[in-house]
C-alpha cells in the first residue's frame, strides 16, 4: 500500500515519490538528508509559535546552505487545533501569520490535519509540481513537463460546524420517597386525627388517606348533617355494592378477563346486613373502588357548618364515629376545623401505623413482626394490595412487593390528578393573575422545599387558606401542581415555556427547569425542521434564560446565535448591538464560520482572481507556434518518460 501510494500522476506526468526525514536533533548527519533532494517540505505546528519562529532563524537558512536549488515548501500542520477547546487561545497562530512568513521567503504555504484529513493530497501534488517546475527549468526540452502548472493555491479549511449542546435531565430528587413518611411523623397540616382505643390519636392528611384507600375515601366524602344521620340511622348504611358498581363490575370482568385481577379493584366476601325476616347473614361480593372515578366533595363549599358527626358501627367494621370538631394542631398549637375518626378497638397502634406508613408510601417493612395484625387492618379497610403484600413475605416472596409499590404509585398517581383537577379534599387555593386553582398542602410541603418553608414556618401563608402568587398564570401554576403531585412534566396548548422556567426557578425547583429547557428546546428544533424562522424567539430566551438560571437553555440559545450569526444580525441588528458585553464577547469568540475562514476565504478569493488574470496574460504573452519542417513527435527528446521527484521532509523544532 506504501508503494502504490508513492506512484502519483500530476498534470499528466508520472511520478516516483520518495520520502524521508531529517534525523531528529543529530545535527552532524543531518546534511546527508538534504543531498540530491528535489523538493523540501517545512513544516511547524500552528499550536507552537516558537516552531514557526525557527523557520526563520534555524530550519531554512540550513536548506538554503545544504541545498540552495531545490524548492522548499511551508506547511503549518494540526489544523484541526485551531478549533479545539483545550488550547489556548494565544497559542494558535492565525493563517495569516504563516502566510507572512511564507511570503517573506518567497515560498508556497499550506496547512494539513491528519485528524480533519485535509490538505494531505494538497501538499505533496504541489510539492511535486514545485520540483517538477525546478527540473523543467534545467529540462527545458522535455515536452512533458511543459503543461505542469505551478503550486496551486489552497481553498481554506472550514471548520466542522460544532453540534448543539445536549439537554441533561438530572435525576429527581432522592428523598421525594421518604418525604411522606417524614410528614407522617411530623404531622404538619394535618387535618385527620385517627383515635385508636379511645385515648391514643395518630394525626393524618385525608389526601394521602383518600388517594391510596377507596374506604378512607368514601368516608371523607361522607355528608356528616344530621338529616342524613337520620336518614341513615333509619335506613342502614351498610350496602355492599349498589347495582351501577355491580353493572360496572361485570362489564370488566366480561371485557378484560384475567387482566381484572391485576388492577385495583380487587374483591373481598364482607358480611351484608341481616335479610329482612330471617335474621340470616348473606356472603356477598365488595368491590374495591379503587380504580372508580373520584366524585366531587359537595359539601366542600358552603355547607361546612352543618357537619356535626355520625355513628360508622353499621357502615364498616374499622370505624366506629367520625365527626368534626376543633382541634389543636399538634405543632402551631392552634385550633382549627380538623376531622376526628374513632376507629374500631381490634386495631393495635403499633400495625395501624405500620398500614398508614403503606398508605404513604405503598412500602411495607418486611422485618415487621405483626405482619397478622397488619393483615387484619389492612382487611378491615379493603387495603387489598397490603394484604397480598403479607402473603407475599410469608410465603417468602417479598420480591413479588416491588410489582405492587409500582402499581401504587401509578394508581395514586391518576388518583391525585383527578383530585387536582376537581379540588377534591383540597386545603389552600393559589390566587392568580387569571384565575385561581386549588391545591393540597401536604403534597406540596412533601415535594418541594419551597412549599414547606412557606406553609410550615413563621410566614402568613401558613395559616391561611389563600395563597397570592403574582406574575403567574393558571396553565404555568397547573404544570407546577402536576409535576409535585406525579413528578411528571404535562404541557398544554397555552403553557409559556419560559413563564414556566420563571416559576419553577422561583420555587427552586431545578429538576423541572431542566425538563421545561427539554421541551422548549424540542419544540425549538422541530420548529426549524419545518423551516420556521425562530432566530426572534432564541434572541427572546436567551437572555431571559440566564437570568432565571435556565443555563442549558441558554448555552443552547447561544450555539444556534453562533451557527447562523450571519443571518442573526442580518434580520436583528438592534437586538445583537443590546446584548450584553458577555454575550457579544461570546458570540465574536464562538461564532461560525470562525472569522480567521472569513478573512482566509476573502483573500483565497482575491488571489484566485490574481492567479487567473496572471495566467490569461501570460498565454496572451505566448507567441504563436510556427509550422516546421521536421516531425516532432519523431524526436527522442520528445518523447513522454517519468521524472523520479524525490522529496525532504524538515521537522521543526520547538
């Protein structure tokens, strides 16, 4: 392969190329290299200034010495180091710097860059052209060597256009997880206070209650007015499935088969109320609503006054009242409006709470000892995925558990979105600048630092049910809910993406800056794709985003200003000229195509034109060929053969 490769044809002349170098720093022998050679190629590096310093002093005034005739070559080599990142700016040499010193000695120049694989084939065709033009002048009567041209010129290298930067979407925060737990142990607004044997209170949220037990729910949305307790006193309450739940049941069961067995809804053989006349109990079917449609609180707005209380004995064997009363907070120790539910006296304190621990977070301890105990609640309130997670680490089987915190997390998650968006259980409204959304406390006090600081320390909004944020609006304050609620980014038709940033920097809540930059930058590219102008709307983030800390926003922003900076400043002149200096400084830095090819493409232009209108005038100067008498092809001086060019390399030396 080395030997085809040293077999060249240039201008229609065959070529035997050899090469070799100087020695290194054996100054002694390194005349014998310069011996016979028809061509010498220079080369420095343009990360070294001081290698194209010695050019001057060093490396050609010893060609000149050794060998005064042969041509001699300027190469500036690693090209590709005048884009690259880690090397210093004062240690590139810029083209024009080369080209002076080139044209100071009266010798071509060129670049390369193995790694950019440019200008290779450039340097060594021209430097056999360089010594094929020194022998013709010596060979005058070889008439192939007429049409050789000179060293042409070389078109400058255009740097690859650098990729835009990537959108990295850090990991959630680790402790969202045990952040419901926490609250369950420093009940901070709690508006729940679970009785166990008449004398040991547990206090609780009904929106972790609610969201992860259809029981808890229905009993929360229950109408406490002393019309209905009598109505139901009068009637029972103890219906297990009422015919529309029976329809709907037998609707999945028909539809999805084995499938209705993985989902929420699970069943369970309770004990209807004695048939009238026989005083005999009946097995029925319970369903489980756990997958159901949550119904809207009616009694949410306007009818609080008239809650007293009722008796739950005939309702559900876990419950035995619920009613609502004043209470203290067990840490502002101030009196508000707080729901008290005395449950049944089999309950243990020491499982409950291991029950409510999985109602918060749908994890169960598998070094729990009562883990019978646990069952039996977990029974009493149709917990049926906790019952089946005992059986699991009974039977050995806890790795079956995962599968069931999975499937928790997801219901909760379609549970507290439905919630969110009727207001169900919900205990503070957000005043907008177009509107009002209700939201619940606990679950923003257990996602995000903000939101405890403000509804948990000495702050007016702690103690009241109305929370005014200014410059937001409905769309940007729902994506915010949504994302403490589920941890998921949602967008809608009208969300601003940089109103939203705005926000999300505000409640430090970086994880969704993050994915907010991700979807505006997106968009931003399937925008382009589709060849819509955006080049206004990046100017319009840009700076916006480095003032609320969208950094990866902004590093975008500048990458595509940089790439078409041309056109930027083109259609946006005011705008470029408002920058700020930082970003100005940026942009002249990083800005492609690069301002050294700007300049090195101007002058290539200008002396290709130069190199054009020598050539015209120089065949314009050639006199015309003249008939002869005798047949030229018939002389043997004529005749084509191949010149042997042999070539130097000089290495230099910093």
């Amino acid at each position: 392969q080395v030997l085809e490769r040293s077999r060249d044809v240039v201008d229609d002349v065959s070529v035997s190329l050899r090469l070799w170098d100087t020695f290194g720093d054996h100054h002694k022998d390194r005349r014998f290299a310069y011996g016979r050679s028809d061509v010498v190629v220079l080369c420095f590096s343009i990360a070294n200034p001081n290698s194209l310093h010695h050019v001057k002093t060093m490396w050609y005034p010893e060609i000149k010495h050794f060998c005064p005739r042969a041509p001699v070559i300027l190469v500036g080599c690693q090209l590709d180091l005048r884009y690259a990142e880690p090397i210093k700016p004062n240690e590139i040499l810029p083209p024009e710097k080369g080209r002076e010193v080139a044209k100071e000695l009266g010798i071509p120049y060129y670049e390369t860059s193995v790694v950019a694989q440019f200008g290779i084939k450039d340097v060594f065709d021209n430097a056999i052209r360089a010594a094929l033009i020194s022998r013709r002048h010596l060979q005058f009567w070889k008439s192939h060597l007429r049409n050789v041209q000179r060293p042409l010129l070389q078109a400058p290298f255009l740097p690859p256009k650098p990729p835009p930067p990537i959108i990295i979407v850090p990991d959630p925060p680790s402790n969202n997880e045990e952040r419901p737990a926490h609250l369950l142990e420093d009940p901070l607004c709690a508006d729940v206070i679970l009785v166990l044997q008449e004398k040991i209170k547990i206090y609780a949220h009904k929106i972790y209650l609610s969201t992860s037990s259809s029981k808890f729910y229905d009993l929360f949305l229950m109408d406490l007015s002393e019309e209905d307790q009598q109505s139901a006193a009068g009637h029972g309450f103890g219906v297990a499935v009422t015919a529309a739940a029976e329809r709907m049941l037998h609707q999945e069961e028909r539809h999805h088969g084995r499938d209705f067995l993985l989902r929420a809804a699970s069943f369970d053989i309770c004990e209807s109320t004695e048939e009238a006349g026989s005083g005999q109990r009946k097995p029925c079917l319970r369903a489980s609503t756990s997958d159901g449609i949550l119904r809207g609180n009616r009694y949410e707005n306007g009818e609080r006054g008239l809650r007293r209380g009722r008796d739950l004995s005939s309702w559900s064997r876990a419950f035995t009242s619920i009613q609502e009363e004043m209470a203290e907070d067990p840490l502002t120790y101030k009196s508000k409006l707080m729901v008290v539910v005395k449950m049944d006296a089999s309950i243990q304190p020491g499982p409950f709470r291991a029950v409510l621990k999985y109602l918060y977070t749908g994890e169960l301890d598998e070094n729990e000892r009562d883990l019978m105990h646990i069952a039996h609640i977990a029974e009493l309130l149709e917990v049926f995925d906790l019952r089946m997670m005992v059986a699991n680490i009974l039977n050995n089987e806890a790795f079956m558990n995962q599968e069931i915190t999975k499937a928790f997390h997801v219901r909760r998650t379609n549970r507290v979105k439905e919630c969110l968006a009727k207001g169900t259980f919900s205990d503070v409204t957000f005043v907008l600048d177009d509107g009002a959304i209700s939201a619940h406390k606990p679950l923003l006090i257990s996602s995000c630092d903000w939101m405890a600081a403000m509804f948990g320390g000495p702050f007016v909004e702690s103690s009241t049910n109305e929370v005014a944020l200014p410059y937001t609006s409905k769309s940007c304050m729902r994506a915010v809910l949504e994302y403490l609620y589920t941890g998921q980014f949602s967008s809608s038709p009208d969300l601003d993406d940089m109103k939203l940033i705005i926000l999300a920097n505000r409640l430090c809540l970086p994880h969704l800056v993050a994915l907010t930059e991700q979807y505006t930058v997106t968009g931003l590219m399937e925008a382009a794709q589709m060849m819509v102008d955006i080049d206004g709307d990046v100017l319009v983030f840009l700076e916006l985003a480095q003032f609320h800390c969208a950094y990866q926003l902004a590093d975008w922003c500048l990458h595509h200003i940089c790439t078409n900076y041309n056109n930027v400043c083109r259609k946006f002149p005011r705008d470029m000229k408002a920058m700020s200096g930082e970003n100005q400084e940026y942009f002249e830095k990083h800005r492609w195509p690069p301002v050294w090819y700007l300049k090195e493409e101007d002058h290539y232009q200008r002396a290709k034109k130069e190199r054009e209108k020598e050539d015209y005038l120089h065949l314009k100067r050639q006199p015309k060929r003249r008939w002869l008498f005798w047949n030229a092809s018939s002389s043997p001086s004529s005749s084509p053969s191949s010149s042997a060019a042999t070539a130097s390399s000089s290495s230099s030396s910093s």
